[in-house]
C-alpha cells in the first residue's frame, strides 16, 4: 500500500491519513483499513481522500474500505482520557515553581 500523502499524528507519532467528510469537515484515520471501523474511505475522481459514516440506506460501496478514526485509536488521547484530574492540578504546581 503506498505511503504517499500520509501525515504524522502530532501527539503519538503514528501515521494518519486525513480525509474530508462529507460536511466539508477534516478527519484523520488509520491508514490501514479495519474491518470494526466506522468510517468509509474511498479516493475521489480528483484523487482526494473522502470520508463518510456508511448507513442502512448507504452501507458500504465496492470502493470504500471501512477505517478507524486515528481518535478512537491514538494513544495520545486515550491516555488524556484516562488522566485524573489531579495531574492537571500537579502540572500547574510545577510550573508555578519552575516558571521564574
Ligand atoms: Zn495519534
């Protein structure tokens, strides 16, 4: 599978894929497909990645694959997910005592 067009996840290091839904909106997935994501990916006619939430009326197209939102997977977030809130409170004692 070709790397071309990849990006970098700014806060686990992993490869992404950016894709524009169907809103217009951006969204970063996995490259690789996943067949228990939630997102179709399909390259359009002007050879841009697209991206769309397939549906009992719309399921899945012959030339999409289904890919995991790079969110649902990133380490980065799901430890943010996790942070108790006092770290966040230690983070500021810390800078308070370093920052002169
Ligand atoms: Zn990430």
């Amino acid at each position: 599978m070709s790397r071309a067009g990849l990006a970098t996840c700014r806060d686990c290091g992993k490869p992404i894929r950016w894709t524009r839904t169907e809103a217009g909106k951006r969204l970063a997935v996995n490259p690789e497909p996943d067949p228990a994501g939630n997102t179709a990916v399909w390259r359009d006619g002007a050879g841009a990645w697209r991206s769309r939430r397939p549906s009992a009326e719309l399921p899945l197209n012959g030339w999409e694959r289904l890919h995991k939102p790079h969110v649902a997977t990133c380490p980065a977030h799901q430890e943010q997910l996790e942070l108790p809130v006092g770290v966040v409170r230690l983070d500021d004692h810390r800078r308070r005592n370093s920052g002169r």
